[in-house]
C-alpha cells in the first residue's frame, strides 16, 4: 500500500478522536491486534526491483552454466548449439531488420488475437455462467475445446482461411479465449454465498449486483484465467506461425522453420531464446497483477 | 395452536410459521408453527441449542428464504448483520458502507457525506481508506454496523454478530450498539447462543427448543439499563434462562 498519508492505528487517534464515553471508544481486545500490525511492505523502491531482479539474473545464469557444462561435455559436438557463438548469433539477428520485423508482427498477432480472445472469452464466460441453460449445454463444450491442443486447428485453420494472418488471429482465439471463459464462470462460482447474501440485503439486484459484487469478486480468478488464455493463446501462436507461412510477413515462427530447412541450430535457438524471454516477460506482468489484487484483498 | 392475527402495531410478525428443508424421508423440519411478534423498538433476543433453527428464522424475515407454511409480515426496511462481517475485500471501509446508500439510490455528493457520518457513529471516523484486512475484527464488525445502518432500515436483524469477538471487544460493541438502537428507535432480533449477552441487550428474550424449532418461552428483561454483563441482576436472570435451556436439552436426550 502506497497510501501514507491516513491516520495511524496509535491508541492516541481513538482516544482523540472519540466522543465516546470514559475514553473506550475502542478498547476492546481487538485493539491490541492492531498494534503489532505492520503497515505493510513500503520498502524503497530500489530495494523492492533489486529483490524480484536477483532470483531471474540467478535462474539465468543457472541456464546459462547448464548449456555450457553440455556445450563442455562435447555432446553431438557437429550440430549441438554451443552457448557463446548462440548469443553472438543472437546479436548478429539483432542487427539486421528481419528479427524485429518478425518479432513486430508476432507481437501484433498476439495482442489483436488475444485482445479478441478476451472480449470472446468474457461475453461467453459471462452468459454461460448466468444462464443455466447454457451452462449445461456449453460448459463442457469449453473444457473440452481447452484441452485439445490447438497445432490440431491448424489443418483447420489453414484450409479455412487460407494461407494468411487470419488465419494465425483465428488460431490464438481459439486457443486462448476456452481459458478465459472457465476462469470466469469459476470465478463467478466461488463468489461466496454470504457476500451474495450481504449484497442482496444491501439491495443489490440484477445487474448492480453483477457489477458491484459478482465482477470484483470474481476477479482473482478471471485473472488466473487470463494469464492461462495468454499461456494457451501463445502456444498457439507459434504453432501456427511454423506451419502457416504467410507471404512477405515474417515472423518468429516462420523464422524459426526457415533455420529448420537450413538445419540451422544456432539461430534456431538464437530465436528460441527471444520466445522464451517474451513468455517470461508477459507471465511477469500478470504475476504482478495477480499480486496487486492480492495485496488489495488482504491475501499477500 | 397459535394464533394467526397479525397485530397492526408490531414491526415484525410471525404467524404460525414453519420451514421445512428438503423432500421425502430426508426432510428436515427447521421450524413448527413459530409464532412471534415484535413491537417498533423493540430488542429482541432469540436463544437456544444449535439446530433450533434461529438462523433461519432471520433468515425468513429477510427474505432470503421463503417460509413453507405461515405468515410474515414486517413494516419498514429491513438490514441484517451476520457472525463474519461480509464485508467486501476489494473496497475501503468507506466504500462498503458507500455501496450501501448507492444501492438505495443516494447521490454522490449525500453519500460522501452520510458515510462519514455513519462511521463517525461507529467510532471509525479516520478509519474509512482502510481495507477491510487492515481493521480487527472488532472495527471489522463497526463497519458491517455501520453498512447495515447505511440502509437505513427500521428492522436489524443480527444473527450471532459478536460471536468471533474477545469478551472485552464484545462489551465495548453492547455499548455501541445499546446506544445506537436507542438513538435510531431500531426493532431488533439478535440471535445468540450466549445467554448472558440475550439478558445484557434484550428488552425480551426468546427460548426456542430445538429440533423442530419453536418458541418453548418468552422472559421479558425487566433489569434498568444501562446494565452490565457481569451484574448480579444479569446474572440470575441468565442463570433462570440457562435452567430452562438445560431442562430442554436433557428432555432431547443431548
């Protein structure tokens, strides 16, 4: 919490403050809870960012050490990527255009598909789980096209749309958009009954009771659900990627099909690398999303 | 056999109610044919074993469930306050007595100004940034008072509010909410299993047995206020009550 600025939980602010009768104003037990209480985690801000930065430069440079130890090892020493001349080829691709030429488009596709994918995924999940009728129709419909992995679409997808970023958009949806409907209908579910119950006591009907209670408390959940969409929506997207090249629009995936045919390893993983540390970066700003959420409701 | 007039001056009425849950060989029979009435202003306290069925009586008169034979009747608004606070996690102190008055309809500007009010008359004026997990249990259940009384209601229906409570958090609250009830003329029915807090708040109270539930008997409160929960007066009256209850109890075989 950044707020500093409201009264602090000091006897003395009661005691001022009240008008209650012979100073008790808050003497219960209770009070006495408050006063170990700390006021929450206000570390400065340079401490905070060099607390969550150690453990990734440390999983990293444990990565890093693994490679090299099989690099060392001289395993399949013809083909296998050594670890210095990957990140120097890696470098290389950064200098030229068409790795960020690539990476843009990809990261265009992933954020209109999975943009899509939300606005699908909520309107889907927030009928299904209002609606008994559909739930029992739908509900397993989801689940099901949840767990089929989406490389199965692509046959699909590809004869459907052709060979186009339609295509990959339509792939994304499908993968991400189950995820995020689940993760709504079973927030929405888990929406405790005596909340419900207070809400409808307050006079809460219909849609201010959606709003104001069932949506935020749902929340949580509908986030983990996002964060799962974006898992399954980025899988997807790769897939597609590698199998349906679309002409004069180069991506990582078709990137990383062209190292296949040139049984280029090194770029291939060069790219990899540059997969991986989006997959990491995203997963990040969800984590810290997840964990304001937490810290709001008392969780963290 | 109860009688089924509804008398024109009570603020709630329960005519011959019973609920049962359920269907077939299984069906649990919660209420028998209770019958109650509670004048405007009133406090009333309903005690008795656990599975007497007191929850869903406030249960039925706050319309969360619908009684399957009988009547109830209530005039006015009514607010209801349960053993957790309820509050909602993802609001402030002051938002969650705010949603209150904006589901009655009360524009912004008067809401900003009625929910300091209302936390004022709790004594958590200071306190309405606060996150709900930031407060103690005690200031926990100020503010579901302060939400209950945000919808301004002339009947409170509390089942069991101070039961998670310290003794001494707990008396503090009794005086709290002695003095609010009085100044708002509230009709109240508190439900408790602690037979001293039932004497200490009650004008009367109400014995249910258990098992179906029903009323078994009335003990009107006739101790002055201001009283203490620990006075001798208090004391023997709950200690009458108690009797009653164990003689209930042991007549069930428990």
């Amino acid at each position: 919490m950044a707020s500093n600025d409201g009264p602090s939980f000091s006897q003395g602010t009661w005691v001022a403050d009240g008008a209650a009768p012979a100073g008790t104003a808050l003497a219960g037990l209770d009070a006495l809870d408050l006063a170990g209480r700390p006021g929450g985690g206000r570390g400065r801000l340079a401490l905070r960012l060099w607390n969550a930065f150690w453990p990734k430069v440390l999983a990293i440079a444990l990565v890093l050490g693994i490679w090299e130890l099989i690099t060392l090892s001289g395993y399949k020493k013809e083909i296998f990527p050594a670890t210095g001349p990957t990140l120097v080829n890696l470098w290389d691709q950064a200098k030229t255009g068409t790795l960020w030429q690539a990476l843009g488009n990809t990261l265009e596709s992933a954020v209109i598909g999975f943009a899509v994918a939300i606005v699908v995924g909520t309107v889907i999940g927030a009928l299904v789980s209002r609606i008994y009728v559909l739930r029992a129709a739908v509900g397993s419909l989801i689940t099901g096209l949840q767990t089929m992995p989406s490389i199965a679409w692509v046959p699909f997808a590809a004869l459907l749309f052709g060979n186009n970023n339609g295509a990959i958009l339509f792939l994304i949806i499908l993968g991400a958009a189950p995820s995020i409907a689940n993760g709504l209908i079973t927030g929405v579910d888990y929406t405790s009954p005596l909340l419900l119950k207070a809400g409808q006591m307050m006079g809460l009907r219909r849609l201010s009771l959606w709003r104001h209670l069932i949506m935020p408390a749902s929340l949580p959940v509908y986030v983990a659900g996002l964060k799962q969409g974006w898992a399954f929506g980025w899988r997807s997207l790769m897939a597609g990627e590698l199998i349906v090249l679309v002409f004069n629009h180069p991506t990582l995936g078709e990137l990383l099909n062209n190292d296949q045919s040139l049984s280029d390893l090194q770029s291939a993983s060069a790219i990899m690398i540059v997969i991986f540390i989006i997959g990491i970066f995203v997963d990040g700003l969800f984590g810290a999303a997840d964990k304001s959420i937490r810290r709001r409701w008392g969780l963290a | 056999m109860s009688t089924n007039t509804v008398t024109e001056a009570s603020a709630v009425t329960l005519a011959g109610v019973s609920k049962v849950y359920g269907r077939g060989p299984t069906a649990v029979q919660a209420l028998d044919k209770v019958s109650l009435s509670v004048a405007p202003g009133e406090f009333t306290c309903l005690i008795g074993a656990s599975g007497c069925g007191k929850s869903t009586m406030l249960s039925l008169v706050a319309g969360l469930d619908k009684p399957t034979a009988g009547n109830i009747a209530v005039s006015g608004r009514v607010a209801m306050m349960f053993q957790e606070p309820a509050l909602f996690p993802w609001l402030t102190a002051g938002a969650n007595v705010e949603l209150a008055l904006r589901a009655r309809g009360v524009g912004r500007v008067e809401r900003r100004q009625r929910t300091g009010e209302l936390l004022d008359i709790v004594q958590l004026g200071g306190f309405g940034t606060k996150r709900p997990h930031e407060l103690s249990g005690g200031m926990r259940q100020r503010v579901a008072l302060a939400r209950a009384l945000a919808q301004d209601a002339d009947v409170l229906l509390m089942d069991e509010p101070f039961g998670a409570l310290d003794a001494m958090t707990r008396d503090v609250l009794h005086d709290e909410l002695d003095r609010i009830t009085d100044e708002r003329n509230l009709t109240v029915l508190f439900v408790t299993h602690n037979v001293r807090e039932a004497v200490r708040l009650g004008d009367r109270v109400v014995v249910l047995s258990s098992r179906p539930g029903r009323v078994l008997e009335e003990f009107p409160v006739a101790i002055p206020a201001p009283r203490r929960i620990d006075s001798a007066p208090v004391a023997e009256l709950a200690g009458q009550i108690t009797d009653r209850l164990r003689e209930e109890m042991s007549r069930h075989g428990e």
